[in-house]
C-alpha cells in the first residue's frame, strides 16, 4: 500500500458546560475566582502558542532540488571517485543514499524523463521515444499529468531547465526553461541539436514568455541543448581538429548551463527545482573510451582525446559544486541519470550510427545505451536530504523510473495519483522519517 503522505494529525476541541445556572459562580469566594481566570489566562495562552507552533509546521514546504545527468555511467563514475576527482559527488554519496537505477528496455531520453515525469509507462504516458507517430516528441503528446503540473496544483513552486521533452513548455507555478527536443533554426527536428535561445521556432521554451529578455540580459542568448554531434564526412581527413572543436564548444556550453542554473538558483529559488544536462552523453555515444578490440574503433577518431568522456564527468562536478552551494542541511537533494552507457557489442552493433530522429546521421557512435535489456545500462541514482540515510549503497535494483514522482510527492505530503505505477522510495529514509516528514508539511 502506497503511504498516503497527509499524515496530518487532525485538532479536536470540545466545549465544556461549567454548570446550568448563569449565576452559580457568583456564589463562589472571589480567591477562587481570581484562581480560576488566572488558569484559564494561562492555558488560553499556552493554546495560541500550540496553535501558532503548528500553523508554522503545517505551511512550511519541503524544498527539493533535482539534478539530472543523461546517461551518467557509473563504470566511468567510480573510478573517478575512488581517484579524488569528483569531490562534490563523493559529498553527495557520503551524506545520502545511492545506487543504480533500473531503466526501461532500449532507454532512451524523453521516454525515460517522461517516465520520471509521469510514474507511468511509455506506451501509457505518449512519448514512446525521440519520434512519437513519425513526430518529434513534444510535450503536447503528453496523455498523463506531469509531476509539474501535480505540484502546480497543489501550490508548490517549480522551476526547471534544460529538461528533456518539455518543450513547448508549459504553464507551472513557477518557471519553465525546456531542454532536448526544443526546435529551432537548423534544428528543425529537434533532434540531438541545439538551438540558440534566440532561435527557437515552432513553440515557446521559456515560461513565462516574459522571463526570455530576463535570461539574454543576464545569462546571454545561450544554447538550449548540447550541439548536435559531427557527421562522419564532416570528421574525415581533419578528426583533430573537429573532434577539438566540438569539445571546446561542449565546454561552452556547460559554462552557460552553469550560469543559467547558479542565476536561476540565486533569484529564482523554488520549492521544487529540476536540472539536466546532456552533453555527457553525447560525448560519451562517439568518444567513449574504448580500446582497439572494441567495435567501431577508430584510431584517427577514438585517440584523439581519450580523457574526453572521463572529463566529462570531472567537469559535471564543478557544476555540482555550483548547484551544492543552493543546497542547506534542509533540503532533499536529488542526483539522476535516465539510464548508463556501453560500448558496442560485436552483435548487430558493426555499423554503429546516431540515429533517433527523423534526419539521418552518420556520427561513427562507439557506444550506447538503447539495448534491450535496459539492465544492461542502469541509471544512477543518489539523494541526501532531511532523514535520509548517510553513505549507505544500495544493491540490486531498488530505485527504477517510476519511483520518483511518487517519492517527490511525498516529501511534499501529496498523494500519489491512482495511474502512478511507483512507489515512494522509503528504503532511502531513516526508519519513519518519511511519514513524520509528510505530517510536519502544509496541508491540502
């Protein structure tokens, strides 16, 4: 059974009758009534203070921040933190939980965040991949209500940037900056490309419109997603050089995320806040490092910069860092990957190439993470936060997509809707903790 989360204690007051008869205390010595409205003077006392005490518990909201990293790797992860370089990772795993996470079958990004968003199936949700119905995946198709929409509702503020499949955004109580899949000049499809601020056509990615002359003043006109990855014919004959180039723009990116996440944290701060970034992946489909014997090797390519997915990860935790300094002892804190990343298999995989939309490409892609067996790539999953377990890991698969819509909701103290195929993640919490942390929020 699904922990309701509106654990509230509800308040009983009863009226006393001190006696029939109006004038019976006039007959009673004026010490005792002096006594008596003392008393009474005192325990009204004592019951305004209660009363405040617990209006204060009852209106003070949780606040959650969501940071999401697209196929962060944890074989690549690991060593990283075993080495020292991540330390604001290793903060994160030493004062919460952690694990992988289990994804759906031949994961990709909008079927999993919108997975993440709804609790509900792919097949069920209506975004069942990159192209949905021979279309770029948009927030339109949505046939369930969001997790944004849910805490909309309920009065919770919400921010989010840089979200897959969230575009064209929609109404929140709050702010809205979507992410992959956003359209715009030479990104018609919207597919593994990246348009300017300034270039998105066919819908808006900021919510409120009003925001957009905020965010080109103080972030600049930056680029929604991660850029669209090199063509195998634009590589041949100059792999140094483009393969440098693309990372150097990689990093430019990253750095206006930074900005735009640090901005949005400082003057824009929100009871619940959602982050993503993709680049990670992107580098990691075509540069991970893989060795001669592995499928799709290409020297002229794959040597060029063999540091270039590890670094990936080096630079995400500066980005943590960044999103840690918004983060005190009271807040739930959230670190997701939609799914893990491989090399390719010697199976079916020779002619490997990135191809999820409706433009064809011939990016030489070295690895990836639509296998079958979604086990075969799990997902990482961390949280600390209020009553959450310190450097404990999980084993197996303990935490999968559907879990963390119904387990935001509850720290929020809001039931989970019926069609919520999850559960809330009450392994992640001290004994109890996530019911008297749903009984100390507003109520409904």
């Amino acid at each position: 059974m699904r922990p309701s989360g509106r654990g509230i204690a509800r308040k009983h007051t009863e009226s006393y009758n001190l006696g029939s008869n109006p004038a019976g205390s006039l007959n009673m010595p004026k010490r005792v009534l002096l006594c008596l409205a003392l008393l009474f003077t005192m325990f009204a006392a004592c019951s305004a203070q209660t009363a405040a005490t617990t209006g204060e518990k009852k209106s003070a909201k949780p606040r959650v921040v969501v940071l999401a990293v697209n196929g962060a790797e944890w074989d690549i992860l690991r060593p990283l933190l075993i080495q020292g370089e991540m330390p604001n990772l290793k903060r994160v795993l030493d004062n919460g939980t952690f694990g992988k996470l289990k994804t759906l079958s031949a994961p990709n990004c909008p079927k999993v965040f919108t997975t993440f968003a709804t609790s509900v199936p792919p097949e069920e949700n209506g975004i069942t991949g990159f192209v949905v119905g021979g279309q770029t995946a948009s927030t339109n198709m949505l046939k369930v209500e969001p997790l944004w929409s849910i805490l909309s509702k309920h009065g919770v503020t919400v921010g989010m940037a840089n979200v897959p499949a969230t575009f064209p955004v929609m109404p929140v109580n709050g702010y809205m900056i979507s992410g992959m899949l956003t359209r715009g000049k030479e990104c018609e499809d919207g597919v593994l490309c990246a348009p300017k601020l300034s270039e998105v056509e066919g819908g808006d990615a900021v919510y409120p419109r009003s925001m957009v002359s905020e965010l080109e003043k103080n972030i600049g006109d930056f680029r929604i997603d991660c850029s669209r990855m090199p063509n195998l014919e634009d590589l041949q004959g100059k792999e140094t050089q483009e393969v440098n180039a693309w990372l150097d723009g990689v990093q430019k990116i990253r750095e206006q995320q930074t900005k735009l996440f640090d901005y949005l944290l400082s003057n824009h701060p929100t009871d619940f806040t959602m982050f993503d970034q993709s680049c990670e992946d992107r580098v990691g489909h075509w540069l991970y490092p893989i060795q001669p014997f592995n499928v799709g090797y290409n020297p002229k390519i794959n040597s060029v910069r063999v540091d270039a997915f590890p670094d990936q990860y080096r630079a995400m935790d500066k980005v943590l860092g960044t999103i840690l300094q918004h983060v005190d002892e009271n807040t739930y804190f959230f670190l997701l990957s939609d799914h893990g990343i491989k090399p390719l298999r010697a199976f079916g995989d020779e002619h490997g190439h990135h191809q999820h939309g409706l433009t064809p490409s011939t990016t030489p892609v070295i690895a990836k993470h639509d296998y079958d067996d979604g086990d075969d790539v799990p997902g990482a999953f961390a949280a600390m936060g209020p009553g959450i377990k310190k450097g404990v890991e999980m084993t197996g698969f303990e935490v999968t997509n559907y879990d963390i819509a119904p387990t935001i909701l509850h720290i929020f103290g809001i039931e989970a809707p019926k069609q919520m195929r999850g559960h809330v993640l009450t392994a992640i919490f001290e004994a109890g903790k996530p019911d008297q942390t749903a009984k100390m929020q507003m109520s409904h």
